[in-house]
C-alpha cells in the first residue's frame, strides 16, 4: 500500500515523498510474506470492484511501471463441501457474474473431474474463474517503489515510526529510529501494525494482526502445469503451485491476535494432515521451505480508506488476507483522495474509519 501510494502520488505531480519500512529490506513485512494470489472471487460489491479495477493493472505492469512480476492465471477454484457454503457460492457467482466478472459455478462432479489428484468425495460445488492467479509480491514492491525512486520520492529502510507529534488537530511530526520529520500528512499504510501508529497520533484504528503460516513442498511431478488455486473454503486450507511443487497453507480458527511470526510447529503439522487428506501425493513429498505472516483484520474483513478525525493523519490498512492483489488500486485511490479530496476510480467512500462506530458494516464472506 505504501509503495503503490508513493508512486502514484509522485505520478500525479506531488512533490517531497518519503517510504519509511522499518525493516533492513521493503516486503519484508506482510506483503513478502503472503501467498500472492489475486482474484476475482469475492462476496462484496466494493471487493469485485476493487479487483475489477487492480487485478488488469498487475496485468499491465510490466507496460506501465517497467517490471515484470510473474503474473499467472492459473486460476481459482473454490470448493463448498457444506450446503450453506454451496448456496453462498451461487449467490457469489450471480454478483460476480452481473458485474462482467465470468466465475463459473461448478458441480460436485465438475470439481472432481477437474481436480483427479484430489480426495474430494464431499465437494457438493465449485467456483473457478481462469484470470484468478498468483503474481509475484517482491516484484510489485520493488517494481512501486523503483519507478517512485525515478519520480523523486525518497525511501528509507531500517526507518521504524516510533512516534507521531500532533499539534491541535493536525499532525506536526513523525519519529523514526533514524530521526524526525517534519510534516503536514501522513499515511498510515502499516497493515497489520496500522492499529499501533494509529495509536501514536491518538487515532483508534480497528485493525488486529492475525498469524497465518504456510509451508512449499519439493517438486511433485505429477501436478499438471495447470493446477489452479484450489481452496477447501470449509477447511481454509489451500494449495497452489510454486515452481514444481504446492505451496500449502491453512488458517488456524484457534489463532490469538498478535504480532508473533514464528512458525507454530503444533500446527504445522495439522495442515499436514489436513492437506495429505486431501491430497494423498503430498505425503511422498519433502517439507522445502515453511514461513508465518500477518493478517490485517479489520471487524468486517474490509479495508479502511480515508481520513482520520486528525487533519492530514489517512489509513489505507485493514485488508483481512486480501491486500496484496488491491494494493495496485488502493495507491491511486488515495493519490486520488489526498490531492483531489475524493475518490475517483472506485468509490469506496463507505470504507472509512467511521463506519465501525457507526454500525455500517459490510461483511466479505470469501475470506480465508
């Protein structure tokens, strides 16, 4: 969020830009540690928008920003094992569908046929749309924040924010671990550590870091190269290829909020299980790499755009799991709101801070 903000503030003319990453690297913190997928496949009208509008900017990147980031459209395929969750897919499909997204709706014996090398006995339907996919998330960041670095915008590593002066109603000053800065904006794209700068400036921001972990396999040979994004909605536990072997992961229902990245060996081994369950193949396969990340959940596993009661003090933070893929458009949607005072591309206008103490949730059911 931060990067693709950078850019597409400096795009449109503006001018003494700094990207602070507290880490020694950029997508080191949730972004480098996701899964990469993107997709269509959402529950909410704003999500589909959201995706209509970023998912053909990755399409284009290479074209545009001058950095390829290995987008490919293996697609997704989502399964419903219950009733209540086949029921949902089809109201999902019929959204989806009347927006000009083309998801298709399976049958049982559609995602059977589709996926030979899975146990899916119980799978009573199925979503897949073929421009879902995987893109690289290293390559976006560095892609965002190369092509600002030409524009002017001025990026450090190593930079925590350690502090925010407020002077009446507006911000003064932002601490960093390598000083201060003077400023009249800020834009608190921290994900998952949103809720803590927020704090810093006396601004409480609903957002609560979740781990999620994941773990890749050696090469199994038998996966076709086009093995789609499979995920058991039910069991929140999914695979997708990287490289010759799968890219596995589950979430953990029983997770505690917190900022703790440490790999759970306990429930590692639980995703195992469930995915060797699920396909047998992985049994025979080694463990090659393994890695845990943060979630950014907001109450209603929707984002958070817009301004704060702090004047110059902006949020884009709060993307439940699905932030990587919207990054491209939630950049140029608040270029869009800081220097024109609107958005313009998406309206995402009941996206903001206020909608929690105001009861206007929207619920996104497609989270995993």
């Amino acid at each position: 969020m931060g990067a693709s903000a950078a850019y597409h503030l400096a795009q449109r003319g503006m001018n003494n830009i700094v990207l602070l990453e507290k880490e020694n690297f950029f997508g080191q913190g949730a972004t480098g540690r996701c899964a990469g997928g993107v997709r269509y496949q959402f529950s909410t009208e704003i999500n589909v928008r959201l995706s209509i509008e970023s998912l053909p900017m990755l399409e284009r990147f290479k074209e545009e920003i001058g950095q390829d980031v290995g987008y490919k459209q293996c697609g997704y395929l989502l399964v419903a094992t219950h009733e209540k969750i086949a029921d949902k897919f089809k109201y999902n499909v019929d959204l989806q569908n009347k927006m000009g997204v083309s998801t298709q709706l399976l049958s049982g014996d559609e995602v059977r046929a589709r996926l030979p090398l899975m146990k899916f006995d119980d799978a009573l339907a199925g979503t897949f749309n073929q421009k879902d996919g995987v893109v690289d998330p290293n390559s976006v960041v560095m892609g965002y924040i190369s092509a600002a670095q030409k524009l002017g915008v001025k990026s450090f590593t190593g930079a925590e924010v350690v502090g925010i002066t407020v002077s009446g109603d507006h911000v003064d000053e932002v601490q960093t671990t390598l000083g201060g800065i003077k400023t009249r904006m800020i834009l608190n794209a921290a994900g998952p550590w949103a809720g803590q700068i927020g704090m810093m400036a006396g601004v409480n921001i609903p957002v609560i870091p979740l781990r999620r972990q994941m773990f890749t396999t050696s090469p199994l040979m038998e996966l076709p190269a086009d093995f789609p994004f499979v995920i058991d909605f039910a069991k929140s536990l999914y695979f997708h290829r990287e490289g010759e072997g799968l890219l596995i992961g589950m979430s953990n229902q029983n997770e505690l909020p917190g900022f703790d990245q440490n790999v759970d060996d306990d429930f590692e081994m639980i995703n195992l299980d469930a995915a060797i369950e699920r396909m047998p193949i992985v049994e025979k396969a080694q463990r090659a790499s393994h890695w845990a990340g943060l979630y950014e959940v907001t109450p209603d596993a929707h984002p958070i755009f817009g301004s704060t009661d702090i004047n110059g003090f902006f949020i884009c933070s709060g993307f439940s799991g699905h932030g990587f893929m919207h990054g491209p458009i939630s950049g140029k949607l608040m270029s869009e709101f800081i220097l024109d005072g609107k958005f313009s591309s998406v309206d995402v206008s009941m996206l903001d801070l206020k909608r929690f103490e105001e009861g206007r949730l929207i619920q996104e059911y497609n989270v995993v």
